[in-house]
C-alpha cells in the first residue's frame, strides 16, 4: 500500500527488452535521485508514477530495476521510455498517511484536457473513462501518476467522466505533474473505499 504522496521524482534511465519478442515485458533502471534506498531490499515495492513494481536488483545506492510485464506496459503510460518518474517507498505500520490509500494498481488511463494556471494554482481536467465515472465524486480522492489529489468537479459526459482537480505550487514544483500537456495520458487509480462501495451497492 502507499499514500500517494510522491518522495521524489526519480528518473528512468534505460529501457531494455527481458526478452526478443512482442509479448515480453521490459526493465528499468531508475535513478532513485532523492529517495534512500538505504532501507530498500530486493523484492520490496516502490511506486513508480502510480504502478507498484518489485525492485529486482540494487547495483549501487542511488540506483535499482524493476522488470515490467507487457501487461503492464499495455495498461499504464510512462514506464516505456526514459524520463522522469513519481517515486514512493511502501507504506510501512505506523506511517504517516498524508494522502490516502493507494494500492499501486492503475484502473485505467485518463486524458488530459486542460492543465493552466488559475490564480496562484493550476487547473488540471481528465477525462476518466466511462467504466470509472462512478467511483469518481466531488472532495473524493483520486491516483493521477501516483499523486494522491482532491477532485474539485465531475461531470458525465457522452464519451467519459470530465473531472477537475487544484493543484497548489508545491504539488507541480515537486511531481513529474509540471510536465503534463493537453491530451497526454495519465494512470489513474480510483479510491479503494469507493470501489468496495460500488460491490456492496451492487452485490445481490
């Protein structure tokens, strides 16, 4: 589990295929920039830009690798090519939450639709997929690249969910969310308290 509050902005350094076919997955070499990796084992998890992955190797103390499936690759955005990356260690007992609980699991891919300044904030709108349109709410939370965020508005529309969210200074100056444009995708993971909602609601 983690919280969603992003410890630093890694960056991924090198992609290479684990296997010479279209069906294999690929490694990471990630360089954990601010994030001590001093109390980071082989086979714990840290997310990165909202998708929890297993470190598989340590080759020094600033750097690990993580092996993503196809899969994966197919079901989230940044974890093919380098560039930077939100970074957060597992949450540990005893932890502070700062956010709210995220499980790492990406429910699916949203789609920038507007990311400017308003006032001393910035505005960012997505459009969610229709599928996660109702586990979306108004002050309810929501995963975007790993950052856990209020949704401000929501409105249903034709082909999804439009909903917007205020991002103070410190959240842009400090996530790999400084670097968004129209029509960019980006993980989304939906509240893990709405989801268990929606079964009850829907169980019969």
């Amino acid at each position: 589990m983690f919280t969603g509050i992003v410890a630093t902005t890694g960056q991924i350094e090198s992609v290479e295929p684990i296997a010479h076919d279209d069906k294999s997955g690929v490694r990471l070499l990630i360089h954990a920039n601010d994030l001590s990796l001093a109390d980071v084992g082989l086979g714990d998890s840290i997310a990165i830009q909202g998708a929890c992955m297993t470190v598989t190797s340590m080759p020094d103390d600033q750097h690990f690798t993580v092996d993503v499936s196809r899969e994966s690759l197919n079901k989230t955005t940044g974890l093919d090519k380098p560039g930077p990356v939100n970074l957060e260690k597992s949450l540990r007992i005893g932890d502070q939450i700062g956010g709210h609980l995220v499980s790492g699991h990406v429910d699916g891919l949203g789609t920038v639709k507007r990311f400017e300044p308003v006032g001393e904030s910035w505005e960012l709108v997505i459009t969610a997929p229709k599928a996660l349109g109702m586990y979306l709410a108004y002050k309810g939370s929501i995963t975007v690249n790993g950052v856990s965020l209020t949704v401000n508005r929501v409105t249903d529309k034709q082909d999804g969910t439009e909903f917007s969210i205020n991002l103070i200074p410190h959240t842009v100056e400090v996530t790999t969310l400084k670097h968004l444009k129209p029509e960019a995708a980006v993980n989304l993971e939906v509240d893990t308290i709405a989801r268990y909602v929606q079964r009850m609601m829907a169980f019969k």
